[in-house]
C-alpha cells in the first residue's frame, strides 16, 4: 500500500527539466539580455539618427520601437557584432516605408532665410537646427550614409550593413554627400556674413 501510495506521488511531481528544456531557457535568458544590452547601447544612436533622417521626436521614437521589436522577432538572425547596424538599417528602413505618415521635420524651403545670431544657451538648439536645415537639402540617400559615417561614426562595414549595400557604393556616398555638405555651409556662411554686413 505504501509503495503505491510512493509511486501515485512521483506521478503527480512535476518531472525534473531535461537538458533540452534547461538549454531553451539558458537560450531565453540570454537572448533577452543581449536585448537589454540592444537598447541600452543603441537606442540613443537609433533615435539620433531617425531625427537627422528628418522624423519629429515622436516620429522618431515611435519607429525606433518598432524596431526593437523587429529586433525581438529576430534576435536570433542577428549576428553578434551586428547588433547596432541592425538596428538602424530596420529603422530607416521601417521610417522610409511609413515617411507619409511620420512626416518631415518642419524646416524651411530654402536655406537663403535670415540667420538670427543665437545666445549662448541657444548655441546647441541652433547648431543642431542648422544642421537638419542642411541636411534637408541632400538627398536623402546621402544623408543616411553620411549621418551613420560622419556623425554617428559607424564603420563603412557597418554603414554598408545597415543599408544593405557594397562598401564601395557607401564610400561613394559619404564623398558626394560631404561636397554637398560643405557647399550647403559655405551658402549659409556667405548668407550670415551678409546679414552681419547689414547690421
């Protein structure tokens, strides 16, 4: 009696977890640490980058989302390395697919408007608002290579990575898009010095 009252019992324990089980959760654990480590490094860069492609701050945060939880649904296709360079290659690209509805940044037509000299608590609002004003008149192919090289500071490797092209293709890009940077500064400058000419 007593040995079948012993052997109902093992029945009803939960059985041990097998080596497989053990393995599913080691690979669970770990994967939802890289995603931590994901989006404590990188989102910063993920949201700097989508405001320089020209998202609003919303806009902006609300794509990098996405991303992460593209990122969710394929961790495990993600090589590590990569991790930075899949994230902002799915977040341009999700910001391309649904740009109608994220909208550009409100900057002006034309870069020839009146440049007010900021204070010094303005500096950085007006750096920054300079340079999107900039990059809005690049076409927006260049921008993307030269935000992630010159201003992110991603490797052409990872460039390439991000926006699924050749190295050569991304190296191409950054040059053109740099002359077309400093043309669009020196315009900018000759309009302060004019304004500042006026005074």
């Amino acid at each position: 009696m007593q040995r079948n009252a012993t052997a109902a019992q093992a029945l009803a324990a939960p059985a041990p977890p097998t080596p497989l089980q053990d393995s599913q959760q080691d690979s669970q654990r770990d994967s939802q640490e890289r995603l931590r480590s994901m989006f404590d490094l990188h989102h910063h860069v993920v949201w700097r980058t989508l405001r320089r492609f020209g998202l609003d701050p919303e806009a902006a945060a609300d794509v990098g989302q996405q991303a992460y939880l593209v990122a969710v649904e394929r961790i495990d296709d993600i090589w590590p390395g990569s991790e930075r360079a899949f994230l902002i290659g799915t977040a341009l690209r999700l910001a391309r697919k649904h740009r109608h509805r994220a909208g550009r940044l409100q900057l002006e037509a034309t870069v020839d408007e009146r440049l007010h000299a900021p204070g010094k608590a303005e500096s950085r609002a007006i750096a920054l608002e300079l340079l999107d004003r900039v990059l809005s008149q690049l076409d927006p192919s260049l921008v993307e290579a030269f935000v992630l090289f010159d201003i992110e500071g991603l490797s052409t490797r990872e460039v390439a990575r991000a926006l699924d092209l050749p190295e050569g293709t991304v190296a191409s890009r950054v040059r053109r898009a740099r002359e077309a940077f400093r043309a669009a500064t020196r315009r900018l400058d000759r309009i302060s010095q004019r304004e500042e000419g006026g005074r």
